[in-house]
C-alpha cells in the first residue's frame, strides 16, 4: 500500500478541532433562558400581597382559601399565623394583579360563613365550596382613586357588613332613647314599602342614647328631606279612642325584628338631605305626626297626691292638643310638714297652640325681651291656667297631664326660671275622695252600740204591742165588725123597693116638686109687678071685646 502523504495526515485533527463547536449546547442555554423568562413573568404578573388580622382563623386553610369580590375569585389565602401577642391571626393574601386596584384606605375584609341571623340566612354556598374572604374595596369599579392611599395591613370584619361601600344610597344617623327592639337588618319602610334597612348602632357621646344607623337605597333616598320624620314601627300598636279599637303594623317581619318608618310632615319640602344627617327617632307615628315641636321649655311641677298610674312619656294636653311629655317622676320631701310629695318633670312645646300667636308675641315683645314661650305661659299662668293630673284611662288607670284653665284658682306668684314651676290643682277624684274620708270621718263618731241597744228596746216594745193587738182588740174588733154587717143588714131592709120608706119618700119628692114650681111663679110675678107686695094682688082686667061681635 502506499504510504500516506502529508496531507492526509492533517485531515482527522481538523476535524477533532469542529466537534468542540457543536450545536447541541445550545439545548440547555435556550432551557435555561426560557426558565428565567419564565420566572421573571411570573414575578412581574404577581398580584401585590396583603395581611389581614381576624381573631380566629376558622375555616381558613394556607393554598385553599379564596378570596372573592362579587363572588369573583380576585385571590388566595398563601399563609395563616398567630400574631406576635397571640390574641388573634394573621392572614397572608395574594391578590391578582389586575385586583392590585382594591388595596386602599377604607377596604373591608371578612370571612364568609353560613349565618343565621333574625333578618334572614346567609354564606349557605359555603356549606359545599368552603369558608372564603369577602371583601368590599372603597373604591368603585376596581379603579384606584387618588384621594385614597394605598394599603397593605389591614383589620378583618367579624360580622359581615349589611351594606357593601358601592351601593347607592344614602346613610343617615337616627337619635334614640334607647335601642328598643331594632337590631342590625331591620328594614326601614316608606309608606309600607321596604326601602332600607339598619345596618349599626352605637352609644353616643354623652352614653345617654342611642346613634341607629340606617341605610337608605336610591332613589328612595331622596324621599328624605329637613322636614321627615322617622319612629318607631317595631310591633303592633293598639289604640282605643273614639273611633274603636285600632291595630296597626307595618310587616310582619317588623313584628319579628322591629323595624322604622319615615315620611315627610311637610309637602314643601323637597331638598334632599345629605348623607349622615341626624333625625330623630318618635316612639309612635302620632308623635312623630303632630305639630312643629319649635323651642323646647323645660318645666317642674309639684303635686301634694298620689300620681300612681303616671309614667315617663305620659302626654301633657291643653284643650285637647297634646303639647308636651313627663320626662321625669320623683319625690321630695316637705320639712315643714315632713311629708313627701311628688316632683314631675316635662318638656312643653307651646308652639303647638298656634305659630301665630307665638309670633305675634314676639313681634310685641321684641327680639331683646324673652323668649314668646315665656311669656305666653305666664299670661296663662295669671288667667288661672293650672295643672291638674285626669285619668286618661279606666281600664289601666293611667294619668295625663292636663293644662287647663281654673278661674276659681287662688292667685300664685309665678316667676319665669329656667325651670319653671308650674302650680298645680289637685283633681276631682281626689277631692271627691277627701269628701268620702270626711263623711266616713262623721260616720265613724256615730254612737251606732247606743242606737242599736235603742233599736232593740224599740223592737222588743214593738212585739209586746202587736202581741196585745192579737190578743186583747182583735176579738172586740171581731165583735164590732158582726155589729156593723148587721147595722147594714137593717139598712137594706129599710130601702128596699117594697119598704114604706122608699112610697113615702116618692110622695115627699112630688110635693116638694109642686112646691117648686109654686116658687117659681110667684118670683115670675114679683119680678113683673113689685108694688104687690104692698097694694096685694090687683084684679084681672076685663077682657077685650072680639071684633065684629054685634053690641
């Protein structure tokens, strides 16, 4: 064979020297940049995340539980730990990037679980998906606003909210007494119709009443004005007056839960009020019907007598309006006579008995004097105007108030204070039984043992004479009355038709007739010749020729 040339001998180093460059590196750098690419676009996709502190962790698992916005899966729940003081949880979220948008000032968390509540049942999916994360961002649309800032730490609802931060309407803060029987979701009604409902309550500043706050869905809000007024239409109001017997209820469900109505007093007004105005809360629909309230007057009254059967919120009347309420029933004690006495507290509204007069009172008076409530009541007060307690039911025995006019009253001197004193008359059911104390007084002196032994003295001599009467005068009245039938006997013997007394009498009768009539002419004679009594009877006349007789 030939030996090899030089150039041969070069050949296979060549080609050692091109397999170090070959293509299938390439493999493993392209994988390793597609992963980066990878991972980076995970990272730049990744939603922000958010903690959120709850006090228990119930029915919240790390990788299971969702977070939803209008049943909208918007995130995951990545992580559940104690907080550094053990009181509560914190819950690590991952929200989805186009969802960033809903962290701000003013977002609500809360766990969504089945709730039975008086207003209804709700979180009843949850039974089959699982417990999850509501949430209800202060911005709408899921768009950020710029008024709010950004947030990440946030502080979970326990109780879900009635009314989510999107929903139109508006809110309004009602002023209260007390709570009563509303709770949160009882509905608010306008004319009958179901318009809104409670959705919190609170004290108020000063712990002496109640802040309810209500909700009120557009458009019906603007239904509310400066002139509507809410109560109370919790339960069944009964009424009996002149009319009958009268019930009244909104729903049955304000029967159940309690519930508030409004309407608008005056048609005239038709502003809209804004959100988070305060009204306030009448107990009844006739309260909160009755006339413009104007400016209060505090006043006192005293009165020397029982006021069993007056309560707080009794009405005050003056001819037949109801101008006022008791606030308040104590008692105090009269060292001058060390006796107690009762001391009521009210509130007047005096403008109940005309704005016209009250303004032209105050046109009179000026703007500098009093006020015309003031001296309304002590020109009143001068006429004789008193209080008096009436009973305003005999079936409760409850008592009002009543401001009327007594002329007969004794002058008082009445001085215009703060608090007023009002003088007062006692009522007639306290006259009348002061009347009855004095005559069971006048009773009670009566010797009644004296008159009885009397009494009886008189009935043992009454029977002692009736004994007598039966024994002594009956047989002589007996005897006497057999007298008398025979006397009567002999009587009627003497006047029968065939006795000689009734002949003899008929005879009697016919004379006594002719007598009569003998009488009667000798009068008719007199009467025609008076001078006969002295001359005697004159002769008879001759008596006239007849014509044509021959002489």
């Amino acid at each position: 064979m030939p030996e090899p040339g030089p150039a041969s001998a070069h050949a296979p180093a060549a080609r050692r020297k091109g397999r170090r460059l070959s293509w299938i590196w390439l493999v493993p750098v392209i994988a390793a940049l597609g992963g980066l690419f990878l991972v980076v676009r995970v990272w730049m996709d990744a939603g922000p995340t958010a903690t959120i502190s709850f006090q228990t962790a119930e029915g919240l698992e790390a990788g299971k539980t969702q977070v939803r916005y209008k049943e909208v899966n918007v995130g995951l729940v990545e992580r559940v730990a104690l907080n550094p003081d053990r009181s509560g949880v914190i819950v690590t979220v991952r929200l989805d990037k186009d969802a960033s948008g809903l962290l701000q000032e003013g977002t609500q968390f809360w766990v969504v679980r089945p709730r039975l509540t008086l207003s209804g049942v709700s979180g009843l999916g949850t039974l089959l998906s699982g417990a999850y994360i509501g949430m209800d961002p202060a911005a709408l649309g899921g768009r950020q606003d710029a008024r709010l800032a950004s947030k990440s730490a946030f502080v979970g609802l326990e109780i879900p909210p009635e009314v989510t931060q999107d929903r139109a309407g508006k809110r309004f803060t009602l002023k209260a007494r007390d709570l009563g029987s509303l709770d949160v979701g009882s509905p608010v009604y306008y004319r009958r119709i179901p318009v809104g409902q409670v959705v919190g309550y609170r004290l108020d500043g000063t712990g002496e009443g109640v802040d309810v706050q209500v909700f009120i869905d557009a458009p019906n809000d603007a239904y509310v004005n400066r002139a509507t007024r809410f109560w109370n239409a919790s339960g069944v109001d009964f009424s009996v007056d002149a009319r009958g017997l009268q019930m009244r209820s909104q729903s049955l469900l304000s029967v159940i839960v309690g519930g508030v109505a409004f309407d608008t007093i005056e048609q005239r007004e038709r502003v809209a009020a804004k959100a988070d105005a305060e009204f306030v809360i009448f107990p009844s629909e006739g309260a909160a019907r009755a006339q413009p309230d104007g400016v209060p007057l505090r006043i006192r009254m005293r009165f020397d007598q029982s006021v069993r059967g007056l309560v707080v919120g009794a009405p005050i009347d003056s001819y037949g309006a109801a101008i006022g309420q008791v606030d308040s029933i104590g008692l105090e004690l009269d060292r001058t006579t060390n006796r107690f006495y009762a001391v009521v507290g009210a509130t007047l509204y005096l403008e109940r008995l005309g704005a016209k007069t009250m303004g032209e009172i105050k046109e009179y008076s000026g703007s500098s004097l009093e006020h015309p409530s003031g001296k309304l009541l002590t020109s009143m007060i001068e006429q004789g105007m008193r209080a008096q307690l009436r009973i305003g039911n005999l079936l409760t025995g409850q008592l009002y108030v009543a401001m009327a006019m007594f002329p007969d009253a004794k002058p008082v001197s009445f001085k215009m204070e703060d608090t007023p004193l009002i003088p007062t008359v006692p009522n007639n059911l306290d006259q009348l039984q002061q009347q009855v104390n004095s005559i069971l007084v006048k009773l009670d002196r009566v010797p009644f043992d004296a008159l009885g032994a009397e009494l009886n003295n008189l009935l043992r001599g009454t029977a002692s004479l009736v004994k007598r009467l039966d024994t002594r005068l009956a047989p002589e009245a007996q005897a006497m009355l057999r007298q008398a039938s025979r006397s009567l006997a002999a009587v009627g013997g003497v006047l029968s038709p065939d006795a000689d007394l009734p002949a003899s009498a008929d005879a009697a009768l016919q004379e006594l007739a002719r007598a009569a009539r003998s009488l009667r002419e000798l009068s008719d004679y007199l009467q025609a010749y008076p001078d006969a009594l002295l001359r005697g009877r004159a002769q008879d006349a001759p008596s006239a020729p007849r014509q044509g007789s021959s002489r």
